[in-house]
C-alpha cells in the first residue's frame, strides 16, 4: 500500500517532467538536461515534499513545481558528480559527460540549477512563502557544495573520524531531504514546530539514506546497481563503512585503486564484511531511520504521515 | 568625473565582497569561490544595478546583496567558462581549475551560484520584488548557458549568421547586464515603464559589450589583458569579426588551431584588420551602445542616469 503511493506521487512528478522542462531550442542542451530525469529514479525527495506538504494540509497540485525543483537540483548533482568521479554509468545509461563531453555536461548541469529556482519562484503560493523557500533551497545548494568538497578533501586522508563523515554527509545529502519537506511545509503555510520537525526528519532520514546507499554502492551487482559495483572503494571515498574498517587496522587494498579488478573489489567485499563494518553501517542507517520517524510525532495523523514514515523505510529497504 | 563615479561604485562592491562572503569552512572553497572576485574586475554589472536603482528613486545602500548576487553569477560564469576553454589565466591569475583542479573548480562555481540566490533572497524589499527579482536571474542563467551552448555549436559550424551570432551574444552576454539593471529597478519599486527602457538599456549596451570585448581579445596584449591574446582565435569562436571575414571568404589560418604560435595570431590580426572586420565589429559596437543609451530617455534626469550613460561609454572606451 505504501508502495502503490509512493509510485502515485513519483508518478505525478514523471508527469510534470515534460511539462515543466519542455525541449525547446537549443534542444541538445535541453535533452542533455533531461538525460538523467527521462531514465527515471525514485523521485523520494519530490515525493517526500509532496507528502510534506499534504500532512500540513496543503494541496499537493500546487506543489509539483516545487518538487520538481528540488528533483532538478538533485540531478544537476549528479551531472556534475559525474564528471568529478569520472563516471561512465549511471541509472543504466552512459553520464551525461560520457555522452556530450565534459564541458556540455558541465552547462546541462548548470542550466538545470537555475530552471530550479526559476520554477520555484514561479509557484503558487505566497511572496514571502516563496522568498523563505528560495533562501532554503539555495542555503541548501551551497551546503551540498560544502558537502562534496569535504568528501574529496577526505579521499587523501586516513584519519577520517565518524563525526566527520556524519557531518560530510549531512551536508552532502541530508539537508536536500530536509530542504525537500520543509519546503513542502513552508509553502503549505505549516506552522514552525511542523516545519522544524519535517526538517529534522530528512536529516536523519538522509543521513540514514547516505550510509545505506554506500552499503549499496557496495554489495549490489552493476545489473541492478545501474552503475559500476564498488565504485565508491575505487574512488578511496571515506564511508562510514571504510572508516570503521580502518579505525580497526582493516587493510583494504582496492581502496583508491583507480585501475581495481572486479576481482580486487569482490577481495574488499569479503574484508569489509568480515570486519563486521558493513553490518556496522547497517545498523547505523536504521538507526537514523527509526530517529528521523520519531520526529514525526510532532505532526497530526494523516494518510500522508504515515505514507512519510513508509517512505523511510523504504530509504533502507531499497535495492537499489 | 564619470569614472570616479563607477571608481566609487566599484569600491562598494568590493568592500561589500568579504562581508557577504567570508571565508569559512571549508576554508578552501571559499578561498576559490573569492579567488576571481578578489582580483578585482571592473564591477561593471553590479554598478549598473546600483545605477539603476538610484534612477528611480531606490537606496542603493539596500542593493549592495542584490549587486553581489549578480557579480557573484558573473564570476560562476567565468570559473566554469574557463574549464570549458582550458583558459591558463584570468585577470592575471592561474584560473581556478589550474590552481584547484577541475572537479574542485566546478564546486567552487556552484556555490558561487547558489550563494547568489541565497544573498538575493535576504535583500530587503518586498517579497513579491524579491520574487520576481529571482525569478529574472534565474531565467537569465539558464539563457547564459543557453547562449554557452551555442556558442559552442557555432566553433564547430563555418556558415554561423550574423543574426545568429546576435541572438547568442544576448544571451550569453546582455542578458545579465540587463537583468542586472532590471533588478535594480524592480527591487527598488521602479515602475514597469522604466524597468523596461532599463531592460533595453542594458541588453543593446550588452551587447555592444561583447562585440567590443571580441575586439579587445584580439587586439591587446596579454600583459594588458591578463589572458592570452587572440584566444577567440585559437578556440574557433565564431565572434563578430570572423563571421564578417568568414562572409568574405577570408582564409584566417590560426582559427581553431589550438597549438597557433604568437606570431600565427598576428597573421590573423593583420588580417582582420585588412579585411576591414575589426572596423566593422567596432562600428557595429559603437551603434548597439548608442541605441542603448537612448533607451534611458524614458527615465527622469538624475545624477545616476547621466552616470550608466557614462557606464554606456566606457563600455567601448576601457583598454580591456
């Protein structure tokens, strides 16, 4: 049942897709822009504004622009992402650098950054609404920066602490969440206490997201993964999970190995589970999962919480 | 006198830039992200917003947030141009991805772009001129990368038109000009006639700009410029000056030719300058400044004006 409305919402946003961010010309930069939206994804952070917005009592009709902006900011990520891991796959698809090159992925990223605001300043709701929602998804933009530069400043170091990583992936994923169903909220014109609890909730959430997605990136084959298995150990990226092997004199020899065999990356598999740091990272995502529900206490019952909270356990349920 | 009043601008811009954007963690983004900004720039775009709200009757003390926010575009524009030209230098410096690298240097232009939204957001004004202010910069930086985008196109294609050449021009050009000055009236209650003769102004001046600044790559040394000179040249960027001798059936042997030697772009001056192209951009310059300046005769006569009048002429007038 929880399935079938989440599928509703992201259904509703594949929908708008299109409509808001037609291809008109130039159309190469604009199919290059919808490269990554067309190939699908889950939708969870324009759902989860979208559910946000319900449980405050808001009309989710009117949210689609702003959901849909915090989607092209999420994909505008992943563009430019892309081109920082040199990556080849994604979504099952080749990067949109692999496809245009690097300099037209770097544009196609940046034009999606500012169709966001653009259709965000354009939603119904009230001026001051929509100022307040502008400075958060823009405050919020700036923190994922922060985010990702960390992550490549952690990549040449060993020492990397847990609190680090904590703070690293707030940033870097966790506040986009939050911004998604504060936003939802702010627009709907919830009141203080609900808007600081949604916010609370995609904090935990994603930060419970973020470690659970490393786990992914780690034990899921490139069939399903839609992107190269490991890719995160090839990269020498700090997880959660990494971090805890290390802080146990684990050695990892695939770790920053740009040229790692399918068979060196299985080798770390087997090490990082035996050094019961994948287990570790598990029980830390749900950790933050069953956290981040418990905000949800502040809001009335409705349909659209406890599709929230369904939500939530799908961020750690998901295979891919 | 005109100088020394864009000179007094220009300095409110720069002292408001370290206030606006400090240095915090991760210091080293925020040392890229100002790395540009702080080697100065003639602050053209922001002067004009400041101009143009004292035009119609605003405080530009409230600007300065709003000023930044399009000088802080400007600057994004120019760290992810750079990548995308693998330009050495800027304003005499190493560019941002030669001193940090390219994935750094992508960072560092998004944040650099979200920081503008954000300080636009928290400019005191009405919400709803807020609104409509970010709702201009945001389409203005999607027609920028649209007009990168063709721009791009057009370095690959011998048959770019001259019209076509405008239309790219204004939007990777003039737009932010114009916005800038549209913003500056809109956010200090100008009314809709004077936004719009503003709007003109800046997008027929803009575009002389450019023309101007094709002329100026050309012409000026590098010790002057702060960049390679004839970089339009080797890059193959269809500017002004090459449609008009291309039209001609003009043979320029460096352009496009990435490994052309100094005295190979002095070839390709010597001849433009015989093919008369260079005369034709600067004439054509000359004349998208003068029909911008008559734009303002819609506005009330004030100090401010007579000084974007002067804005107008320096366009054509500065050395680089």
């Amino acid at each position: 049942m929880i399935e079938e409305a989440l599928r509703k919402r992201a259904k509703l946003v594949d929908e708008a897709i299109p409509k808001f961010l037609p291809i008109t010309p130039p159309d190469e930069l604009y199919q290059a822009m919808r490269h990554l939206l067309d190939a699908g994804g889950k939708r969870l952070r324009p759902s989860a504004l979208l559910l946000a917005a319900e449980a405050v009592g808001g009309k989710p009709e009117n949210m689609l622009p702003a959901a849909l902006a915090v989607e092209f900011v999420h994909n505008f990520t992943l563009i430019h992402d892309d081109i920082m891991d040199e990556a080849d796959l994604r979504r099952g698809l080749p990067t949109v650098h692999k496809k245009w090159g690097v300099p037209r992925a770097i544009i196609a990223g940046d034009a999606l950054y500012s169709k966001a605001f653009e259709i965000l300043s354009c939603t119904k709701s009230e001026p001051a609404q929509i100022v307040e929602s502008i400075e958060l998804l823009s405050k919020t933009c700036t923190d994922i920066c922060e985010g990702q530069w960390m992550d490549m400043d952690f990549q040449t170091r060993k020492d990397v602490k847990e609190e680090e990583y904590m703070r690293m992936v707030e940033k870097k994923t966790a506040v986009l969440f939050a911004a998604a169903v504060k936003i939802g909220a702010i627009l709907s014109g919830g009141n203080r206490d609900v808007s600081r609890a949604l916010w609370n909730f995609g904090i935990k959430t994603g930060v419970g997201f973020q470690i659970y997605d490393d786990v992914i990136d780690l034990i899921t084959p490139e069939e399903i993964l839609g992107k190269a298995q490991g890719g995160d150990i090839i990269e020498g990226k700090r997880t959660l999970i990494v971090i805890h092997a290390l802080s146990r004199g684990v050695t990892i020899e695939a770790l920053g190995k740009y040229n790692a065999t399918r068979s060196e990356v299985a080798a770390a598999l087997t090490v990082l589970k035996e050094s019961g740091s994948i287990d570790y990272a598990m029980t830390k995502a749900i950790g933050f999962i069953e956290e981040g529900k418990s905000m949800l206490k502040a809001l009335p019952e409705t349909e659209a919480k406890n599709i929230l909270i369904g939500l939530a356990d799908y961020m750690i349920a998901r295979k891919y």
